[in-house]
C-alpha cells in the first residue's frame, strides 16, 4: 500500500499544520522569511515554488506587481487577492525565461525534491540579476527538530493515516537531508551574496534550531 501524495499535502499542509504546535510553528516560519530582505521594488514579479495553496501569500510584506504560485499538481486554492495566480510548474523544470522574477520564494520545498541542486538552479536561473531568492530549509534531522515533530505533527499523521507511522510518512517526503542541501546552496550560489540565519536560536548550530532562512541575492 502506497500514501496518495494529493492526500497526504492536502491533510498535512492544510488541517495538521495548521493547528496547535505545528500551526505556531509554520506561522513563525513564514514570518521569519519576510525578514531582512532589503530593497524590494514596489512593482516586484514573485514567483513562489511548491506553494501548495498560497499559505504563505498573507505573511509577504512588500508591494507587488504580481505573484505567481507554483505547484507541481494542481491545487484548488482562492488566491489572496487579484494580482495572486495559480499555475501547475515543477522547479526542477521552470516554464519561464531566464531572468523572469524579481523575488523567488521557497518555503520548506527542498527536503521533498527528486533534484533539489536542480530546483535551486532553475530559481537561479529565473530571477533577474540582483533579485532576490527567499529560502526556507528545516534543520531536519537535527535533534530540535526532530522533537517538534514528535510532540506536534506526528500524533496528528497517525490518527489521519492509521496505516502508515508518522516517521514513515515524514521521511517519505522529507528524502533530502539538511546537511546536503546546505552543500548544494552554498555550490549553486557561490558567485552570489548569501545571508542566513538560523531559528530561533540564531546560533550557527543547526542541529539545534528548527529552521535556517536564507536571503540569496543574485549578482
């Protein structure tokens, strides 16, 4: 038996995590990603990958021209409002020109890519020369993590998906881990500015933090 992957985002991205622990959690991390962006033009392109149903569209703090959300399935969502859109892309093969964006978005994509070093290169290759890149990664599986997880979504996976362990379910979709997307960011962004932190720590430790942002500008 095999989890149907439409049923496992629509139950978890959408009733698990948006409640209790977890819901604090993915609300803190999507705030922390609006930090510390510097200079945003006011009619700024965005584009946001695997953005499942927009969840992160109310937290951006910026003005926009436009605000293209990502997915590689389709999803049923109402956007935000009218300058929001919907359109089914996969990162890892972007149907848009070179330097199309003024801002890519990715939140907690990475762990869940077949070819995550290809998804970061085609965000490079999409965003204009000293556009920004906005990343969310999860400190998985450091030590911190790995307890939120246990005391928050885990119990809510098992009562939802009563055939499958919720570790199974996690490392399922979570086949990359942090140590190796670190390498692959700091490889496909070597030529540009990168600025990290990690939360809610902030010490260089990740093993002991539940997520790091980066803030990557082009140049």
């Amino acid at each position: 038996m095999s989890i149907d992957e439409n049923e496992f985002c629509n139950s978890i991205y959408g009733e698990i995590q948006g409640r209790g622990f977890c819901g604090r959690y993915v609300a803190f991390s999507h705030r922390a990603l609006e930090k510390n962006l510097g200079f945003i033009p006011r009619d700024a392109k965005i584009l946001e990958v695997g953005g499942n149903l927009g969840e992160h569209s109310k937290f951006v703090t910026h003005e926009y021209e436009s605000y293209l959300i990502t997915d590689k399935r389709f999803v049923d969502a109402k956007p935000l409002n009218n300058l929001i859109s919907f359109e089914v892309a996969n990162v890892e093969d972007l149907p848009f020109p070179d330097s199309s964006f003024d801002r890519i978005l990715s939140t907690c994509l990475l762990h869940h890519l077949d070819d995550p070093e290809r998804g970061l290169r085609e965000m490079r290759r999409v965003v204009k020369a000293g556009g920004l890149i906005s990343l969310t990664l999860p400190c998985d599986p450091g030590v911190f993590y790995r307890l939120g997880k246990a005391i928050g979504p885990y119990r809510a996976m098992k009562k939802s998906f009563k055939n499958f362990s919720p570790k199974y379910l996690h490392y399922v979709q979570h086949r990359n881990h942090f140590s190796s997307l670190e390498t692959k960011i700091d490889q496909v962004f070597q030529k540009d500015q990168i600025k990290s932190r990690n939360y809610p720590f902030f010490v260089p430790f990740w093993n002991v933090n539940l997520f790091r942002i980066y803030q990557i500008q082009k140049t």
